[in-house]
C-alpha cells in the first residue's frame, strides 16, 4: 500500500497531454447530457410516443455499439493520438448534421445524425480510457481514470444548463395555459407547423455550436505531441485478443455489469424529467433536478476516488451499487417530492461506477487493453435497449405516465425497478471482485 501511495497518479512529462485527453471527457458528457433532455424535446415537438421518443436513445447510444470494434481496430493499426483525431472529426460532422435534419423537420434525420454523432463518441471513449490508463503505472491505473472521469459530470452539468436554458425553456411547443393545459395541442395543424420549424432550430443550434467547438478540439490536439505507450500500442492479433479476454471472467462479467449500469444511469437521468411531470413540475424547472443528479453525482465520484486509495475497488463498487438500490426503493414507493429526491439520490452511488467497472475489467490486460476497451464501451449499447424497454413500460396504458399502477404506484414508478435490478448486477460484480478476483490476483 505504501508503495502505491509514492508512485504519481499523473506524472509531470505527460501532464498536459493527460490535461487534453481529460477535456475531451467533459466534451463527450456534454453531448450525453445535453441529449437526454431532448428526449422530451423531440416528443413535444413532433408529437411522439414514449416509445418513440427512447429511439433519441436507441440511436445515440447504439452508435456506441455499431463503431466502438471498428475504432480499437483503427488504434491497433495506427495509434491513440490518431483515433482520437478521428473520434473529433465524427463527433464534429454529426453535430453539424443538425443543421439540414432541422431544416428538413425529420425525426429520422436527427436520429442519423446522433448515430453519427456517436460514432465519434465511440471512438473517443474506447481510445481515451485506455489511453488514460496508459499514462502511467498500473498501480494507480483506476484511480488515475477515475480522477479523468471526474470531468465528465462538469460536461454533463454543462450540457444540461444549455438544454434547460437554449432549448427546453425556449420550447414554444411546451407552453401551458394558465390551467396547465398544453396550448400546442389545441393549435391548428397549420400553427403547429410554424412553431414546429421554430422549435426545431432551437433544438438545432446548441448541437451545430458544439460541432465547431469539437473542430477546434481537432486542431489543437493535431499539434501537441502526444505520449506513446509502446506495450499498450503495440499491434496485436484481434482473434488472439478477444479469445484471452472473454476467458477470463472478470472481464466478461465486468462487460455484463457495464452494460447494466449504464442502462440504470441513462433511465434515471432520461426519465426524471417525466417522472417531474408527475409532480407538477414543469419541463425548464424539472431540469433542476436533472442538474441536482449530476452535482449530487460529481460529488459522489469525488468522495469515490479519494476513498478507492483506502478501500478495495470491488468493495467500494458493492457498496455503491447497495447504496443505489436503496434509493431507487425510495424512488418506487417514497410518496410526493420525496420520491423525486431519491431518485436524484441515486446519482451519487452511481457516480463511480463506469470508472471502476473499467478499471477492474482491464487490469492486467496490457496489450489487449484497446480491444477490451473495445466491448466495454459496446456495452453502453445498455443505455440504448434499457431506456427503450422502460419507455415501452410507460406506454402500457396510454401515453401518459399514471395510466395504471403496480404494486401500488404508477407506472412511472415502478418502471425505475429496471435500474434496481440493473444496480444489483452491479453489485453482485463487486462482490465478486472484491471475494474473487482480487483474492486470486493477490
């Protein structure tokens, strides 16, 4: 233990290009977190279902899934440096795809240009991680990937300040009568089309600023030499990789466990804002408590990683992961706003989980990190199919989110059982670190 407290979490020679690859981080919580507000966006504008609506995210993240082989591919052959410059030019094209998706009023396009959106997400998150790790000694690998993810919540924090205060809050679409009632709906298919195409600008700007601002990202990191790990980077055999990967069980259920916790997060940051409206709470105020989750959440990963130095990551992941289950309970049953405040509650157990789950399944891998990178990032496919899942649980008895109860509680409720079983894979591969893994490795 005294040995891995000496050794440098990031050391001097590397720490502007860690500063760089950390930033992009927060660049791509910005784009997920801007996103999952629109959700909402998109269903008051073109007058979708819940169960159209998740396709925002079915779209955003099975991008993940569709490019994250191809982009470790792509660092076998070439580098890191050269697939982040890849990632950013994705990223910066899907963005700026808003632009004709807005002009055109197609749903379809703007699920086209998320997908490839998050193909450059795909690549900078299956290179970036890694990458981070790379950066130094395999003792403080975790714990130095964990400090970089603690950027990300800034990211999102910003991204859904923009959502609340550019998009959401200037949603014509969204207004209310003095009644509450929604006035779009009482429109003429005529007045709905002129606010429509406003509305869908709106949406558009924030995205076709942010791809401008990614190609600025491109062009600084072009020319700064950037480290090489030569052990991590050499060229492997893909076949080889992936046979001494899934043999090891650490590793696949720690793909497994991924998958469900992401799953579990993009739920509860995606549907709080309905479960607000159940509350009375309108689409600009219920943003707050979006922006209370991922406080609450870059609170928890701050605590998380300074306690990692002092508790095996296999337990902290347990106990985060029992934490998580308790307060989605309260979410299920709590009554009135305190159940609200349980959900966001959930944010702060989660917070260290994509961090540590990625840390744990790729110690030790050496060179065929990139590839199990590779299908831990495939595996925020999760946050693609479970949202999905829970939209089509809302729509069981209508549209509207208190249509019928379970157990006692609507709908909207007992939906979020999905993220309590999710949390308890989650936890049950902590358990397993910390009784099994860790025990063998030691």
């Amino acid at each position: 233990m005294n040995t891995t407290q000496k050794i440098p979490v990031v050391s001097k020679s590397v720490l502007i290009p860690f500063i760089l690859i950390t930033s992009l981080f927060a660049l791509w919580g910005l784009a997920n977190d801007m996103t999952n507000p629109m959700v909402r966006g998109f269903q008051k504008v073109l007058e979708l279902s819940n169960t159209q609506a998740s396709l925002v995210q079915l779209a955003f993240y099975g991008g993940y899934f569709t490019m994250a082989i191809p982009a470790a591919l792509f660092v076998n052959r070439f580098s890191y440096k050269k697939g982040v410059l890849l990632g950013l030019v994705l990223y910066a094209v899907g963005a700026l795809l808003f632009y004709p998706a807005a002009a055109k009023e197609s749903y379809g396009f703007f699920l086209a240009a998320l997908y490839i959106l998050t193909f450059g997400l795909a690549f900078l998150e299956t290179t970036s991680n890694p990458y981070i790790l790379s950066m130094g000694a395999e003792e403080t690998a975790t714990q130095r990937l964990n400090f970089a993810q603690m950027f990300n919540p800034v990211g999102s924090i910003t991204g859904l300040l923009i959502a609340q205060n550019f998009v959401l809050g200037a949603l014509q679409s969204d207004d209310t009568n003095a009644d509450g009632t929604p006035i779009f709906d009482t429109l003429s298919e005529s007045a709905k089309a002129v606010i429509r195409t406003s509305d869908l600008e709106i949406i558009r700007n924030p995205y076709v600023i942010l791809g401008i601002v990614v190609a600025f990202f491109f062009i600084l990191i072009s020319v700064i030499k950037m480290p090489q790990n030569k052990h991590q980077e050499t060229k492997v055999n893909f076949m080889d990789s992936v046979r001494r990967l899934w043999k090891q069980p650490k590793f696949a259920f720690g793909v497994v466990a991924q998958a469900f916790y992401v799953g579990a997060q993009i739920m509860c940051w995606t549907f709080v804002y309905q479960y607000a409206e159940t509350l009375g709470i309108d689409a600009k105020s219920a943003v707050w408590y979006g922006l209370a989750g991922y406080v609450v959440f870059l609170t928890g990963r701050t605590i998380g990683t300074a306690l990692m130095s002092k508790i095996d990551s296999g337990k902290l992941l347990m106990f985060f992961g029992i934490g998580g289950m308790l307060t989605l309970v309260g979410a299920i049953f709590l009554p009135g706003m305190l159940g609200i405040y349980s959900l966001v509650a959930t944010s702060l157990f989660m917070s260290i989980m994509f961090p540590t789950i990625y840390g744990i399944a790729l110690e030790g891998q050496g060179e065929d990190a990139k590839f199990g990178a590779a299908f831990l990032v495939m595996a925020i496919v999760g946050g693609a199919l479970l949202p999905y899942l829970q939209g089509y649980m809302l729509d069981f008895g209508g549209f509207g989110y208190e249509d019928v109860t379970f157990l006692g509680v609507t709908e909207m409720r007992f939906s979020f059982v999905l993220s309590l079983l999710c949390l308890l894979v989650v936890a049950i591969y902590g358990h397993r670190t910390y009784k099994i893994y860790h025990q063998k490795e030691g």
